[in-house]
C-alpha cells in the first residue's frame, strides 16, 4: 500500500499577549494530526512543522515563507485578523492553501484561503439580535486597535442602527495595553445598556478585571446591568480573567465545551488527556482541529497534496465536527457552522443560552443576512434551549 504523505505547517503565537489562545489552536491541530495519523494505520500521514511567530505581527510572513520555501503547500494557522492579512499575499504569489480556524470579521475571500472559523453572520449578528432582545440597544464598543475590532464594531454600529440602536462610544486600546481605569470610567460614565468587547488577549483579561472591580466598589450589578458581550470569549480565557471576575460575561460562538453532543464528549476527552496541562479546549481550538479534519479528507480525496487538485475536492467536504454537521460553502471556501450564545459560569464553562437548530450558510459580506432583509435568516434560527 502506498502511503499519502502530508506535510503540512502549524502556525499560531503559543506565547506573547495572545499565547493563550494561540496554544488551545496549536493543541486542537496537533490533536488532529495524532488522531488521523492512528485511524489511518500509515495509509496517510500528517507531519507536522510547528512555528511560534510569539504574537508578533512581524514574524508571521517570515515563518510562512520559510515552510513554503520547503515545500510545503498547505499551513493551519493564524489568529489575528492583521497577521492573516499579512500572510495571504504569499499564499497567492506561490499558490498555497492557508487553513484559517479563527472567528473574523469578515468581508474577505481568496482562493487560497479555507475559512474554519465563523464568519459575522454566525457571531456578531446572533449577537445584536440576543442584545437587543434581552438588554437594550446601546452599546459601548472596546476594542484593541486592529482590523478585527474596527470591523467587528462596524458591523456591529450598522446592525444596531437599523435595530433603532446606537452606539454611544467606540475605544480602541494598543494590543497588550493592560491600563484600563480611564475606559471603566467612560463607560461607567456612559450608562450603556451592553459593553461590546473586541479586546483580545491581555488587554481582555484586564478590562474584564478591571470592570467587575469598579461596579463592585459603586455598588454595581455588572453582570445585570451592564453586560459585557464578546465574539472572542472562550473558556481558557475565563481562567485568565480569574476567579473575582470569571462568571456572567456573553459570548458569541459556534462552540463551547459544553456542547452535548457525542463528537464533542469525545473531542473533550481526548484534548484534555492530550494535553492535561491546557489551556482547556475552546472554539479556537475545535476550529483548528476541524481545519487539519478538512485538509485531511480533501488531500485524500484528491490523492495528493497537489493545490490544484485539493482545490477541486474542498468544497462540499463535511465532518462530523464537535460542534455539530460542518460543511465548506464551494462558493467562499467559509464552513458552514452553528451559532450559539453562552453566558460563562464560574466553573469556567459557559451555559448555552440560544442556540440555531442547524449549521448555517457562511456569509462572509453579508449580503444575505442583515437587518435591512425583510426576513433575517438568523432570527427564526435562534431558539432558548436553557
């Protein structure tokens, strides 16, 4: 029997402000790698090449030019929305596939880009709509100061707006900045219904802090009053906030670990096994292991790593994924997934407040899913399961 071999990179910053994260995507690709190379009893074969650009945005097209200078055609990776924006140049000069696992704010489209995280039509719409229904259409927008936050808020303004919503701030904070009494202030000054956060790594974990410490000293009810909701909220990250602000935060997601399905028990059980040290698994990682699940099955459909050939086979691919049926749209290249909203615990799980009763179509321009629509495609989707 001849034996498929596939070299493949893993790129994401495991240290740096944002290693948190980076490593739970790094653990979900490196656990796929391990589970296809056992199923698959040397038939086909994952190697692995793993690089730590160390959340810096300057390393990111060094490393990429260094595992397609080798040959390799096909690297998982990224988490940024600036350093994807930084590689993709390089996979179309030299015509290789970026797996990209991370939620976005959309707005993109190339051909050497698999899009396995959601687009903003699974996150930042359900959101406005759980918003606007259960606390009020007002909304503070912080954010650290890059593409993600200043599209996330952007689609997140339009939305409101044609809800007869407002936002009353927007704050933009360098990436890694941990000072925040100046925003708790402005926001506490501005009385909005929601905080809408689009902070990532260290300065996340500060505002949150931060925030539950001065309603507490005014005699706030945080959680009740001024909900902070997030699209970048996963369980490794609550254990960063820690224990005095860990409970009660909104997130937008098409997976939390507390998923009750039987793929999803499984997924759980064999990261956490794998990787007893964490960070625990999150929808970072569960996009990371169904983009190296997909490589897999497209690679072996196609019968080589052949970009050309692999292109062919991409589209329509499906797994059984932790979060449910996933499926790539052969129009974007953008999976089709579930959204879900959850609401962290203190155990640092979230509780899944709505969820959609079936995997939705990517929308990556929103051309399909909006308020302006007589009939959003999001609203009759979202149910209350808790």
């Amino acid at each position: 029997m001849t034996s498929l071999r596939i070299p493949i990179g893993i790129v994401f910053s495991a240290t740096g402000s944002y290693g948190t994260v980076g490593r739970t995507m790094q653990n979900g690709a490196l656990l796929a790698c391990r589970q296809i190379n056992a199923e698959m009893g040397g038939a086909l074969s994952i190697e692995p090449t793993v690089i730590d650009p160390g959340s810096c945005l300057d390393a990111y097209a060094p490393a990429m030019e260094q595992l397609l200078s080798r040959g390799i055609r096909h690297v998982v990776g990224c988490y940024t929305s600036s350093s994807r924006k930084e590689v993709i140049p390089i996979f179309e000069k030299r015509d290789a596939l970026l797996w990209y696992p991370t939620h976005y704010e959309g707005f993109e489209s190339s051909d050497n880009v698999v899009y396995t995280g959601a687009a903003p039509n699974h996150h930042i719409l359900p959101l406005v709509e759980f918003l606007v229904a259960r606390h009020g259409k007002r909304a503070f927008c912080i954010g650290s100061n890059y593409i993600w936050a200043w599209e996330s808020n952007r689609v997140l303004r339009d939305e409101l707006m044609q809800r007869g919503g407002s936002v009353v701030a927007e704050r933009y904070l360098p990436v890694g900045e941990t000072e925040m009494a100046h925003i708790v202030s402005a926001v506490l000054d501005a009385k909005p219904d929601f905080v809408f956060n689009s902070l990532i790594g260290q300065s996340a974990y500060a505002f949150f802090r931060a925030m539950r410490a001065e309603c507490a000293a005014r005699g706030i009810d945080q959680i009740r009053m001024m909900p902070i909701a997030s699209c970048n909220l996963s369980e490794p990250e609550l254990v960063e906030i820690g224990a005095e602000a860990i409970d009660g935060h909104l997130s937008s997601s098409v997976y939390f670990a507390s998923v009750q399905t039987a793929a999803n028990r499984a997924f759980v059980a064999d990261y956490t096994s794998q990787f007893p040290q964490g960070p625990a698994a999150s929808s970072e990682a569960e996009a990371a292991y169904i983009a190296v699940r997909l490589l897999a099955k497209s690679v072996a459909a196609a019968g080589t790593d052949d970009i050309s050939r692999v292109k062919a086979f991409v589209g329509g691919q499906t797994l059984d994924a932790p979060q449910g049926l996933v499926s790539i749209d052969p129009g974007t290249l953008h999976a089709y997934l579930t959204p879900r909203i959850g609401r962290s615990r203190a155990d640092g799980q979230f509780d899944i407040l709505v969820e959609a009763p079936a995997p939705v179509r990517p929308d990556p321009y929103l051309v399909r899913s909006s308020a302006a629509l007589e009939q959003p495609i999001l609203r009759p989707m979202l149910k209350v399961v808790s």
